[in-house]
C-alpha cells in the first residue's frame, strides 16, 4: 500500500548520519503501526517524506504502486493526511478550520456535523473559537480535519504528547475507531511504548536509518 523503496534521507542540518539510510519498508493496508524510535532519530522527518512534505534524497516512496515524487502534491496531501504533535489551527472557529480541508478534498461540500460526530463532538462546537476548547478538544477537532479529505493513509506524529493520561487514552481509542471503521492505513509516531503497544497491531522502530519490526 505505502512503500519505501532503498530511501536514504539526510538530516536537514546535515550534522548527522542521515535519517534513512537505504530504508525499504511496505505499510500494509488498514493496519495500524506504531513506531518507536529515540529522540532527534528522525521519526517526524520520516512521516514528513512519506506525504512529500519533506522531498527524499534517493529512492522511492510509493503510494498504491505510484511513486509520490511524481503525483500531484495536492493528490498527495488529500491521500495521506497528518496530525501533529500539537493542534494546529488555520482559522478562528472550529468550522473555519474543518472548511481549510476543502482545499484538498475531491467533494465539493464536506458535512461538518458528520466530521464532528466522527471525533465525538457535537455540531454546538461549529461556532466556537478553537482557541477557548481544551487541548484534547482541539486534537479531536485537527483529527476530524485531517479526516475531511477522505485520506487512504493516516499519519499520525505523536498526537496525545500534550494531552494528560486520560485524554490521550481517549483519543487512542478514537484512532483505533477511525481505523476499524474506515479501514485508513494508520501509521502512529509514539515515543511511550504502553501507546504502542495499545494501539499498533505492527510495532516498529526507526534506528541506524532503518525501521525494524519488534513485533
Ligand atoms: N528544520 C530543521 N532544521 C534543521 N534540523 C532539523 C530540522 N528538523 C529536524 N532537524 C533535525 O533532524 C533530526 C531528526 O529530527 P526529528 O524531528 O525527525 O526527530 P524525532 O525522532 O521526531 O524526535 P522527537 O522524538 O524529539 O520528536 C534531529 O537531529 C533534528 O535536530
Ligand atoms: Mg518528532
């Protein structure tokens, strides 16, 4: 489904060995992977080359047998979605933000109420500034928009590092709805292994430039 093919990916300052060092990894569809790596290795690094955020340097990244160097970076970013460490916002109330996804979505209209009610929020919250929800609120919302483009590949970059114990739980098990119910490949960065044990069904991790399985 998702495949890197010998990538070698250098770190941007150049300090260091590179990211990926002849990496050949295929991400089976509808799965759930959790990889684990220390900190500064280049796991953020990674999931940005997997949606071309961040061009590789030699190799191949393909998407369902496409190589993504080659598709249009919008096809791109509507296909393989990312959530980030921490909510990030491109508009002043919840539904501004959910609207932003537009821009990438084959639709024309995107059902913002169905969005909410996919990251459990109600529609009161279309109206409101993100600025005033909670963290964990804020996640939900940046997950719904991640969700709006109907990707076929999730990427997720240590989504509950900001949240409490409880709240990151709840947002896990969200992932894990997500993913039974849209069968999205979902590939989740995490340094806690107790998260990727939870979640992942492959746990992986990134070292010496490549990714390993450990289970
Ligand atoms: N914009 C940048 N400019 C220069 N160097 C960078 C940049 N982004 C990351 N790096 C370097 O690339 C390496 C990998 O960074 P990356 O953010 O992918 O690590 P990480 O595994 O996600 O770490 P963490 O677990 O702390 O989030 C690090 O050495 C980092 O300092
Ligand atoms: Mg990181």
């Amino acid at each position: 489904m998702l495949t890197l093919d010998s990538v070698w990916k250098s770190a941007p300052d150049q300090s260091q060995t590179s990211i990926l060092q002849d990496c050949t990894y295929t991400f089976e569809a509808e799965r759930i992977y959790a990889i684990l790596g220390t900190s500064g290795v280049g796991k953020t690094i990674l999931l940005r080359t997997l949606n071309n955020l961040a061009p590789i340097d030699q190799g191949r990244i393909l998407l369902r047998d496409r190589d993504i160097a080659v598709l249009h970076p919008v096809e791109v970013r509507r296909s393989v979605s990312i959530l980030f460490q921490t909510p990030a916002f491109v508009g002043t109330t919840v539904a501004e933000n959910l609207a932003f996804a537009r821009r990438f979505s084959r639709r024309i209209e995107v059902d913002f109420t169905a969005l909410l009610e996919r990251v459990h929020l109600d529609s009161s919250f279309l109206d409101r500034p993100v600025a005033n929800l909670s963290v964990g609120q804020q996640q939900r919302v940046c997950l719904a928009r991640t969700l709006a483009t109907q990707p076929e590949v999730l990427l997720l970059d240590e989504p509950t590092s900001a949240l409490d114990d409880n709240t990151a739980g709840h947002i896990l098990e969200l992932v894990r709805e997500i993913n039974d119910r849209e069968k999205l490949l979902t590939i989740f960065v995490t340094h806690r292994r107790s998260h990727a044990r939870k979640l992942g069904q492959v746990i992986l991790e990134l070292a010496d430039g490549k990714l390993k399985e450990l289970s």
